[in-house]
C-alpha cells in the first residue's frame, strides 16, 4: 500500500528574538497509508495544530524529512501543497485533493469530513481534543504528548476502553429512595444540599434522557461537566492488554 504522509526524524524547534529555543517535537516518525481513517489526540492542542501545518507546507521543520504523496513538503513545496487540504474548525466542502487535514472540528464537521474521506477515497488525518470521536470514526489513532509519537493505537480498540461519555451532574436536592430506576449506571453522591451524579453514558441521548428525568423530579440543574478522559491512563491500560 501506498504511503499519503511518510515523516521521517521529525524535529521543530522554535527559536524565538528574546529567549531559549523551544522543542515542538523529537523525533517523529510516521506513515500513514493512502486512504487510511486517522485520529490525532493529545492534551497540547498548539503542538497537534503545529503538525498539521507542517504536514501541510505551512511551518518547515528544523530537520528530518516529511512527505505527501510522495513529495517532499520543502524541496517540492508546491506540487506537496496541492496533495493537502487543511481545515481548521470550519465544514469541509468537497475538493479533489488526496489528503484531507481536519483541526479541531465540532462534532458535526467530524463527521462530515469522515463522510467525505470515505466517500471520495481520501486519506483523513483528524486531530481533535475528544479521544471518543477519533475513536469513532478512525480505524487508527495516534497520541501526540510531549512533542512525542506516545502511542499508535487501533481505533476499535480505544472505543472499546473508552465506554461511552462521562459527565458529573451536579443538582440541588436529594433524589428519592427508587433513584436506581431513573439513573441506573450513574454514582450518586449527596452532600450538602446538592447531589452528584457521576458516571459514563453510552451517547448523547441517554444524556438528554438522565437531563429529562431531573426535569420530571422538579430538581433544579446546577451544572453539567464533560470530564475529558485520560489518555495516558487510556495507553497505559491499551498496551498492558495481552
């Protein structure tokens, strides 16, 4: 199979007028086949968004050696930018280049930008802060962390660990004694006047459903938290899988 992106040895360093120079990344190496579904997560947005852009002619790296489609994103910068599509948080439109670069979206635009890729034969590269959509819609994600490759993960795989959404839901009031029959699955805590509903939901409508039954029981809603996952923790129980 073809290669879309091959990154060799990858490192940037951004050298700033006043102060040290800084490491963006060391040492990358990467290839992501033509036509492959990919996720990009990690807890430094900045340093995912850098990748992308230098993926797509945008920041030359300092050294090593990236490729799109064969073409060198320095030495052959013009025929390697027409190879690439880059999007950052905006919908996708339909366009005939091979490698489709999407940054930050919102949910619907991920989807659309899959829908896209899967459609025309693309190769989708999405880099997103939400493990859980990557896992959806990506056969493969990799995790950037510390200007480094950490882990190349089977989207399948973290889908699996993933379990769903998790919130806490905090209200005023106490629920009454047959809680367990509207919010089975979810850890309640009581404290003080208010009560803590913690726990992973499958989607978002069982959200809506847990957020309908509050409404029902007359208990007045003081926040809902989406609480990002951990994604070392995720790695670390992914690779202690036999």
């Amino acid at each position: 199979m073809t290669s879309a992106i091959e990154i060799v040895s990858l490192n940037v360093v951004h050298d700033p007028q006043n102060g040290q120079p800084t490491s963006i990344f060391q040492d990358i190496c990467l290839t992501i086949s033509a036509g492959q579904l990919v996720g990009l997560v990690g807890s430094e947005q900045a340093t995912r968004s850098s990748l992308l852009k230098v993926i797509a002619g945008q920041l030359e790296p300092t050294s090593g050696r990236v490729r799109v489609n064969g073409f060198d994103v320095v030495t052959q910068r013009d025929e390697a930018q027409r190879q690439v599509e880059l999007f950052q948080g905006v919908a996708t439109h339909t366009t005939t280049t091979r490698i489709l670069i999407v940054d930050e979206p919102d949910k619907s635009t991920a989807w659309r930008a899959w829908a896209q890729a899967r459609e025309q034969g693309q190769t989708l590269l999405l880099s997103t802060s939400q493990p859980a959509w990557a896992a959806a819609l990506c056969e493969r994600v990799l995790v950037l962390e510390s200007g480094r490759l950490a882990a190349d993960l089977v989207g399948a795989d973290l889908k699996r660990e993933l379990k769903g959404e998790h919130y806490r839901i905090q209200v005023r009031g106490r629920l009454p004694q047959d809680w367990s029959d509207w919010f089975s699955g979810l850890q309640v805590t009581a404290g003080g006047a208010d009560t803590i509903l913690d726990g992973y939901l499958p989607d978002q409508g069982a959200l809506h459903s847990v957020l309908g039954a509050i409404r029902n029981l007359n208990l007045p809603l003081l926040n809902v938290q989406y609480i990002e996952p951990d994604i070392r923790e995720l790695i670390d129980r992914l690779h202690c899988k036999p």
